[in-house]
C-alpha cells in the first residue's frame, strides 16, 4: 500500500464524513457469521466500509454462500495443498493485493498467516476472550469459553487486535467485556460474548476507515 495510505491509517488524520470506504478483504473458515454481520452492517449503513474479497481455507465453508449472495468474489487457499506456511500466506496476500485491499479482517479464520512487511498492521482479528487471557494456540470456539469456565473466571469478552507473526498476540485495538453468570455453559456464554463481537468489530473497522488509529509499539491509541 502507498505511504499516504499507512500515513492515513496508521497515523491520526482529520476525520471526514465524506471519508471513502475502506476496501477491505475478509478471511473465514467456517459458518461466516462475522462475515454476515459485516455485510448486515454496510447494508445498513452504519459500516463504512466495502468488502471486495472473500478467502477461505475450506472449500466446503458455509460462509462461501454469504460471499455468492452479496455478488462478493471469494478464493479458497488451502493450508494443506499450499504445502509451507510461507506459500500459504504468500498467495492468500498476493490475492488481497491483486484486489487492492486496505484492510485484511480475520473473521473465524482458523489458519495461522505470515505478515508479509506491506501487511504489517493491516490485519485485524476477533478473538472471543480478553487477551491476554484464554488466548493463543488451540484457543479458539468454544474451546475458549470452556477454559473460561474451567478456571472459575468472573469476566471474559472479546478483543479485536492486529494480527503479527505470533497467535493472538499483535497490538489491543478496543475490549468488551461480558460478565461471567453463575449458571454459565459454554454456549451459553459463546452466544453472550458474540453480541458484544458484533458490535466491537465494526467499531474498530470504522476506527480505522476514519484515521484514528495510531500505533504507538504495542499500545494503540485512538483520536
């Protein structure tokens, strides 16, 4: 991306009703629930944004019908049949450029990526607990809020971050936070934190359309 895109993103700019959408990609695994919410968000205005790509590691995901039905292009990069982590991301970045997106939004997307240096905080991730906790390799679904359970945790939430080499590791862009009920199952709980999600990530998504995000090592402030 040019340098007066990462100037606007990464750096405060003045914001702007009239700002153009950003363009972004999004990349599932699965059902595509975070992907419809997106697409329910832009058709109802309230998401400025324009979803130009979709990519699935499954052939089979049942988000695909969500990208047919909106007319939205989407690409299916295998893990397996990629061979090596690098060829992997490689094509899956490669696609996003060829595309011209801004934005790359993981969305249920189960697969670890490289950030390749033109990608660098230009990623961002929804995990359903509050990191630093419940958080990292084979952390994910309901396998989180079990854990949450398990340890007898009063609070979790959800955390959209950017994305670097590590999992759920790269820079805090905003929390919710959800309390955790006496009664709790981990569906129950799941379903509780994924009405904050659908909040939070459009949130953090127009943070980054209107110029207010600025990095600052790993904190991120907001203007």
């Amino acid at each position: 991306m040019n340098a007066g895109y990462i100037r606007s993103f990464c750096i405060v700019s003045e914001p702007s009703v009239n700002r153009e959408r950003i363009v972004l990609a999004v990349l599932i695994s699965g059902g595509g629930t975070t992907l419809n919410n997106l697409l329910e968000r832009i058709a109802a205005g309230s998401l400025n944004a324009e979803i130009r790509l979709v990519i699935s590691s499954n052939p089979a995901a049942g988000g695909l019908q969500f990208a047919s039905a909106a007319g939205i292009p989407a690409v299916t990069v295998s893990r397996r049949e990629s061979g090596s982590p690098e060829t992997f991301s490689g094509a899956i970045f490669e696609a996003c450029r060829q595309a011209q997106v801004e934005l790359v939004v993981m969305g249920g997307f189960l697969k670890h990526v490289l950030i390749p240096e033109d990608f660098q905080h230009r990623v961002l991730n929804i995990h359903p607990s509050l990191i630093p906790a419940f958080c990292g390799k084979g952390f994910y679904g309901l396998r989180v809020h079990t854990a949450v359970l398990a340890y007898g945790a009063k609070v979790s939430g959800c955390t959209v971050h950017f994305v670097d080499n590590q999992y759920d590791h790269g820079p805090i862009l905003l929390q919710r936070s959800v309390d955790v009920l006496e009664k709790d199952t981990p569906e129950a709980l799941a379903r509780r934190i994924f009405v904050q999600e659908c909040e939070a990530y459009p949130t953090a998504i127009n943070l980054c359309a209107a110029g207010r995000v600025k990095l600052e090592g790993r904190r991120v402030r907001i203007d």
